[in-house]
C-alpha cells in the first residue's frame, strides 16, 4: 500500500508546479503577439544559442520589446500578490491589500500630479528627473501615505491595526478627490494619457520601467523568508505573537515600508491594477494553507502568472489594439471578490 505524502511535500510539489507553470508561461508570453515566434525558437534566442533559422529580427522583437514586458509583468504580478499576503498578514484578513491602507491611492494622486502639472507647476521637477519623475513621484506618493497613516494610525506608541484601517480609507477619500480635481484640470490630450494609465498597462514597458520596479520587489521577495515566522505568530493575534517573542511594532513598520515602496515603483510604471493582491494570496492559501513559508512564495508565483497570462490576453485579444490589463484583473478579480465575501459570510453564520 502506497503511502500518502505527508504536507511538507505535497507543497513542495505545489511550488515546483507553479514554477514550472511559471517557466511555461514565460515561453508562451515570449512567442506570442504581433509576430508569433514557435517556442524552441523563443528558448534558442532566451539561452543565447546560435540558429539558423532564427532571424535578427526575431531578436530584436524578443529583447527589445517582448522580455522587457514580460518581466514587468512578472515584476508587477509578483510584488502585488507580496504585498496582499503582507496586508493580509497584517490585518489577519484574506480581504486586505495595499490599497486599504491608502498606499496605491497615494501613489496614484503623484503619477496623476506629474502627468497634469509637469509641464507648468512642476515643470522645474520635471526637467531635473527627466523620463524619472513618474516613477519618483509614485514613490513618493505612496511613502507619505503611508507614513501619514502611520503617524495617524499610532497612539502611546502603539500601532492600532483597526484605526491603521480607518485612516487608510479617510486617506483613499482624499487621494481620489485630489485626482479628481487633477482631473478636472487636465487636458484633452491629459485625459487620455490618464484613462490609459489608470486602467492599467504594462504597454509602456522599458527596460529602464523594469529597473524602476525590481529594487522594492526583490527587497520584498528577499526579506520574505526572515519575516514568515513572525507573520505566522502574527495570525495568532499580537498578543501572543508578542509572548512568542515577535516584536510586533517593528513588524507592523517592516510590512508597511515594504508595502508602500512596492506599491509605489509598480504604480508609477504600470498604472493602477486591482485585485492581484487579493486573488493569488487567497488561491495560494487553498493549495498550501495558512503557513507563510510556503504562502508568500506560492503567491509571488500565481500572480506573476496571472498578471503575465492576463497581459497576453490584453495584447492579443483584439489585435492590433491593446486592452488595458487592469479590466481583465476587475473582471476577473471582482467576482472572486464577491465569492470570497460570501464564503466569509457563510462561515461566521
């Protein structure tokens, strides 16, 4: 009689999987688009080999235009499901993500600043930091939210999740009438890079937007492993993650700079993608259950797919026009949404 495997190695299993999954999604992400490229070509051009049959052209679409994208998109996918199992974990609630704490908005209102006011108010910003005053104003944004919640959101030292949660949505509701009023000022030609950009797309994917991105999602990815004790402690509650020997204060800070810093570099070159953070954690939770260990690695995976399956979609669904990725996240992510919301409700009856 064959004996079961035990836990540990059914998610191990779990995690070759999705990396394996992972590896064939790149591949098919890579070969797919205006010019399909069969996939042992697309392997050939990857790992530097010499062929033939394999044009310079072919190359020049891989390097310069398809791999730029798909590791934003890898980058991005990543570091919003990171950041949705950090808030989870911080909030001990499968509902949380960056943007409950004001972070993305915050983000949001400085790319939407630059866009409306970099050619007048903040022109002489914008002639210092060139093509990086987007990205820099994202981060910005998002580390004074976040920093300004945290100041809010503390009291007699403490840091108080519930209040963290309420500052958070005060904070949303001022970002958005500032974009709004930023809005309403801007131009026709404003207006349009706006939409585009608040529906989310990874069409303006550089290799200087991947360099942008990848400090604060590898610091995340890095510091992952240090910090999962302490986030399973955390789901335990704070008091007795603190007689466990978690110093809790400093935790809650750790996650909230990693989250703000993350969520600011994607929003500033990926524009506003919802639902990410949400969907891979709680999919990652089904297969490994609650143990960080294997919870934020599995996340990082699935969202990277997601977001680069959900690209490819965006970019050849309706050739040659693109549709902007952040529809497909809501369409996708909202009615899970809904379910998940259900399910809870069912669970507390």
């Amino acid at each position: 009689m064959m004996r079961r495997p035990g836990k540990s190695s059914y998610r191990w299993l779990v995690l070759l999987a999705a990396f394996a999954l992972l590896g064939v999604m790149i591949v098919v992400a890579v070969g797919n688009g205006a010019v399909a490229i069969a996939p042992g070509k697309v392997l050939a051009i990857l790992l530097g080999q010499e062929d033939a049959s394999i044009s310079e052209a072919q190359r020049v679409v891989v390097w310069g235009v398809r791999v730029p994208r798909v590791a934003l998109g890898l980058l991005a996918g990543a570091g919003l499901a990171g950041s949705g199992v950090l808030m989870q974990a911080l909030f001990r609630n499968p509902l949380a993500d960056p943007a409950l704490i004001g972070v993305s908005a915050g983000a949001a209102l400085g790319a939407v600043a630059v866009i409306v006011l970099g050619a007048t108010v903040l022109q002489g910003i914008s002639r210092v930091l060139g093509v990086w005053t987007l990205p820099v104003a994202a981060f910005v944004g998002a580390l004074l939210t976040a920093l300004l919640v945290f100041q809010l959101a503390r009291n007699e030292g403490m840091l108080d999740a519930s209040t963290l949660l309420l500052c958070g949505i005060a904070i949303n509701a001022l970002a958005g009438a500032g974009i709004g009023l930023l809005t309403y000022l801007a131009t026709d030609e404003q207006l349009r890079n706006l939409t585009f950009w608040s529906l989310g797309s990874l069409g303006s994917a550089t290799w200087g937007a991947v360099y942008g991105a990848a400090p604060a999602v590898l610091l995340m990815v890095a510091m992952a492993p240090k910090l999962a004790n302490s986030l399973n402690a955390l789901l335990l509650g704070e008091s007795e993650a603190l007689h466990l020997g978690v110093a809790v204060e400093r935790l809650k800070r750790v996650l909230l700079c990693l989250t703000a810093a993350t969520a600011g570099s994607l929003v500033a070159v990926c524009g506003i993608i919802g639902f990410v953070g949400l969907v891979a954690p709680h999919m990652a939770r089904i297969l490994v259950g609650p143990d960080h260990r294997y919870v934020f690695p599995l996340s990082a995976m699935l969202g990277a797919i997601l977001l680069t399956a959900g690209d490819l979609i965006a970019r050849t669904a309706v050739r040659p026009a693109e549709l902007p990725i952040g529809i497909l996240t809501a369409l996708i992510g909202a009615p899970f949404f809904l379910w998940l919301l259900r399910q809870r409700r069912r669970s507390t009856q």
